[in-house]
C-alpha cells in the first residue's frame, strides 16, 4: 500500500540544512560536476519532509483507537467500530475526516500539539491474529514508517503469536514500543508488565514498554483533572514520542546532510585548489599535471580493485534466490503435512469451509516471513557490496523495499470443493438393500434344508447383519475418498502459490538486481569522472590568458571561502546532533 505525499514542517535546522545545501550546489555547479549537484537534489528532497510517522497496531479489542484519540486529545478515531481501512492523522485546524482515498487510506485531521511537532499517526484495524489478512495489510505500511507502536492488553500477557509478530514489525521497521493499555482494569498490571518483559527478553526483543489507560485519561481529560492525566501514562508515552522518536528523526537528516556535505565539498575543494595552484603558477603546471594525472591512476586504480563488485552482486542475488526459494518451499512443504495430518483426523467434507479459513490463514502468514526474509537478505546484500568501496558510501546505499505482499497474497484462490461430498442418502439405501438381499437369500436357501421357509427370521437377521455391514464399508469407503481428495485439493493449492509466490518473488529479485547495479555503476563512474574533470580543467588553464587567469584566480578564491563556511556550519550541526 503506497503512501502519501508528505509536506514536512520547517524547523530552524531543516532550514539551515536546505540552505547549507543549497549554497554548496551552487558552488558544485560552478565546476560543472552535474553528478554532485543531483546528489545534492537528492538530499534536498529527502530533507522535504522531516516528519515522523508511527503506525499503531495491536490486539482487537486492546484499545488502539483509543491510544490514538488520547495522543491527540480529540476524538479522531473510531472506538468500538470495525474500521477496515487506516487512517493517516495529520495536523490541522479543526478536526476533519476524509473517506478513503485511492491508495486505500483515510485522511484525518486534527489541531493536537502532538502532530503539530511533527508526527503522523496511522491508525491501523485491530488485528483478529498474527496470521490474518489485516496483520499482513499492517506490515505493508511498514516500509514507509519510522516507528511502530503495539497495543497490548492490560489484562493478560502477550501470547506466543505476538511475540512473533512483534518480531516480524522489527524485522521491517527498527523502532517498535510496546504500549500496555488498560492498566485501569487490572491492579495487578505491573505483574503483568514483569511477565511481558520476560516473554521479550526469552525473544530476544529489547522493546520499551509503557503501561498507560487510555480510559483514565479520557475521564481526566473530560474533568480537567490533570491528576488523572499523569495517572493515565499518556503524557509519558507522549513525552517518549517527544524525547525518542523525534529526536532521532531529526538526528538521521542531520547525519545524512552533513555526509553528504563533507564528501561533495572535499571533491569540489580538491577540483579548486588544483585549479588555483596552477593559475597562481603557470611554470608549476606541468607539475600540477602530473599530480592530477597521479590522482586519475589512483582514481583507476580504486576502479579496478572494486571492479568485482558486480561478480560479488551476481553471486549474492543467485545465493538470494536460492536462500529465499528454498524457504518458500520448506515452509509450504511443512504446511502440507501439517495440512495432510489435520485431514486424516476425520471426515473432511463437515469442516472443509473452517479447513478452507485456516489454510488462507497460514498461506498467507508463511508468505509474508518468507517475504520478510528476502527484505532482510537483500538489504544484507547491498551492504555487501557497499563494502567494495570507500567508506563514505556506505551511506548512500539505496533503500530497498520488497516486503509488500498486497497483491501477492491476492494471487491465488481457496481450495476445490470436494466432488465425493455430494452423495446422496439414496445410494446408501440401495446398497443397504443390495447387502440386505444377499442375507437373506443366502440363509434363506439354507434353511429350506431344515424344512423353513425361504424368509424366516433367520434369513432376516442375517439381511439386517449383512446390510448394516454393507452401509458401514460404504461410509468408510467414502470418507477415504474425501480425504484422498482433500489431500489432491491441498497439492493443487500449493502449487499454485508456489507457482505464483515463487514468480513474484523472482520479480522482485531481479529488481533489486537491477537497482544495485545501476546505482553502484554510477558510484564508479563518479569517481573516475572526478579525476577527468581536474585534468580537463588543468588543460583550459594553460591556454587562459593572464587577465583571465587572475579574475578566475579571484573567483575560485571567492568559492573556496564560501565552502569553508559550509564546512563549518556542516561542523555546527554535527555539533548540535552529537549534543
């Protein structure tokens, strides 16, 4: 599910950031490095919205509309209604709702102090299970999400199926906490929070967790009763939003900007120096010459020693394909046996429809882990192959997001309706009569020895005996049909999501094959080019005339002062981000 477009607010480092930016582009694109100047766009872009997004979801029935309506002190979200899609609040000045959009979202709005700082909060349907389809739909939100809030219930402790899917939310998004509501309806919340945490901890999940009541705070907000309100644990949980998640939000853009500030600037410094020290000397251009032409073959030579990197991409995507087809089979694998086992229980044809339910079920939970893991293991990959170069790329690696199983879950359909289902009482009549017939024209011949006639009530007895039997071998019969059956209708079922599932999923690879190289081949090219374009400044400016050189000497000077106070502004930030 795509999100929307953002418009971040402006905050004094966001604009000292843009315009820190802005100044170094037109500095870079007085040397014509145009390969700087989109790297520069691109951090412009990424620091166009410096909001922070955090979906809420958790239980059913936990509370989570009721979280979201405390954290913006308004009744924004719907308590105790199904709500089948989410909701995107956003700050404005009066409450507004917006029936769902084409990308499946509702649009929110609300004048809360909380969103106004800088937050949107997607309020996400309580899940019915780990394993739904409304659990699957909550982690396709997640790529676009910086944080994770999970709802649990007070009242009792987390079950294994949320501590698994607790695991899958941080498998797709690194800062999930876990909001313990209605704490009001348990006094003994706190032995309940001590047992979560153990559960977390045997898990090998190391998630705050914050006990609240979003009741007490309504109750206290509706009297004004601030005693109620620090009772309830919202302002704390706000306070956690405040000092944790926005804070680190606004240190990642610091983090990236100033990268990317230091690496254009050193090149673009490098590029003028040079030029500088060959116009302020003329006789020492040959010298000059032969530098650049040194820092070219060490340029050539950083090209040829990480000129593996595309046999490192293309051994890495095929053990990724491997890795991830191989999971894929091994979890439909064990699936069918479990199904096949779960078959063999009874008679098929008198659950096939829960049978049917709980299959979709754990297709569709298999898929999304199995998705989970090609995310994680591609973005494993990049880093891999990140590796192969400087270190000043290592944070330039493009972001990879493959975990959207929306339409692949759409992609096959339920299980065959069983054909041996359909028989009726009236085969079973005449084969009670068939069986029936034979007794008692078996015994009744018999007994004509002993002088009886040919029906008497031992030739009957023995139509009944023979005829019940006959009915029992047909019921038995029949119930091993179906289940033969319902085993076929299994097999066909995972071939078809094998077959599906297993095509998008090479899609998908082949995809993030193709963004790698792409963005790696113009991270090489980029530093050759570097050392082409001293070389060919080097050139022009031996032929320029004397005059020339000395306003180029003045200009370039100008330049050089102008990013040495980018550089030290870049410095105050990374200041202001270690403070």
């Amino acid at each position: 599910m795509s999100a929307p477009a953002l418009v971040g607010k402006v905050t004094d480092a966001t604009a000292t950031m843009t315009e820190i930016l802005t100044d170094l582009q037109s500095v870079t694109e007085t040397v014509g490095r145009t390969d700087l100047s989109r790297r520069l766009a691109a951090a412009q872009r990424r620091i166009g919205d410096d909001r922070l997004r955090i979906v809420v979801t958790g239980e059913s029935r936990a509370g989570l509309s009721s979280i979201v309506n405390a954290l913006v002190a308004a009744d924004v979200a719907l308590v105790g209604q199904h709500t089948p899609q989410p909701a995107v609040i956003e700050h404005g000045d009066r409450v507004t709702r917006t029936p769902a959009r084409r990308d499946g979202l509702v649009s929110v709005t609300a004048p809360a102090e909380l969103l106004a700082a800088g937050v949107v909060l997607i309020d996400t349907p309580g899940l019915e299970g780990p394993e739904s389809r409304s659990a699957a739909a909550t982690l396709d939100l997640l790529p676009t999400a910086d944080a994770v809030l999970f709802v649990a219930d007070g009242t009792h402790e987390l079950t294994i199926g949320d501590v698994r899917y607790l695991k899958q939310l941080q498998a797709a998004c690194s800062v999930v906490a876990c909001v313990i509501n209605k704490i009001d309806a348990n006094p003994r919340w706190a032995d309940v929070q001590r047992a979560n945490r153990k559960l977390l901890t045997d898990a090998g999940l190391d998630l705050p967790l914050l006990p609240v009541s979003a009741e007490t705070h309504r109750a206290g907000h509706r009297g004004s009763d601030n005693g109620k309100i620090v009772e309830s644990g919202i302002p704390q949980l706000t306070g956690y939003i405040r000092e944790h998640l926005l804070a680190r939000a606004a240190l990642l853009a610091r983090e990236s900007v100033i990268n990317d500030v230091r690496v254009v600037s050193d090149q673009v410094t490098l590029a003028l120096n040079s030029e500088v020290t060959r116009l302020q000397d003329p006789q020492r251009d040959l010298v000059a010459r032969t530098h650049l032409e040194q820092a070219r073959q060490a340029a050539l030579a950083l090209r040829k020693r990480t000129s593996n990197w595309p046999y490192a991409l293309g051994d890495g995507v095929t053990e990724l394909n491997v890795a991830v087809e191989h999971d894929l089979r091994n979890r439909l694998r064990a699936l069918i046996r479990e199904a096949e086992h779960d078959v063999t229980k009874g008679d098929p044809s008198k659950r096939w429809a829960q049978f049917n339910t709980w299959i979709g079920d754990r297709i569709n939970a298999e898929v999304t882990e199995n998705f989970l893991l090609a995310q994680r293991l591609s973005v494993e990959l990049a880093g891999t192959v990140a590796a192969r170069f400087a270190e000043d790329e290592r944070n330039s690696v493009p972001r990879i997001r493959i975990s959207d199983t929306r339409d692949v879950l759409d992609s096959y359909g339920p299980l065959e309706e069983l054909e041996s289902a359909k028989g009726s009482i009236t085969q079973r009549a005449v084969s009670a009569l068939r069986g029936s017939y034979s007794g008692v024209l078996m015994i009744g011949v018999a007994t004509t020895l002993a002088g009886l006639a040919l029906v008497n009530p031992w030739s009957i007895a023995a139509g009944l005996v023979l005829g019940g039997h006959t009915v029992w071998e047909d019921l038995k019969n029949v119930k091993a049909r179906r289940q033969l059956e319902a085993k076929i209708a299994v097999g066909k079922l995972m071939d078809e999501v094998s077959f599906q599932v297993g095509k998008e999923s090479k899609q998908r690879l082949r995809e993030v094959q193709r963004t790698l190289r792409d963005h790696f081949t113009e991270v090489a090219e980029q530093r050759a080019t570097a050392a082409d374009a001293a070389i060919a400044d080097a050139a022009r400016a031996v032929d320029r005339h004397e005059d020339d050189r000395r306003d180029r000497v003045s200009t370039v000077a100008a330049d050089l002062e102008r990013l040495q106070r980018i550089r030290m502004r870049a410095a105050h930030l990374a200041e202001a981000a270690a403070a």
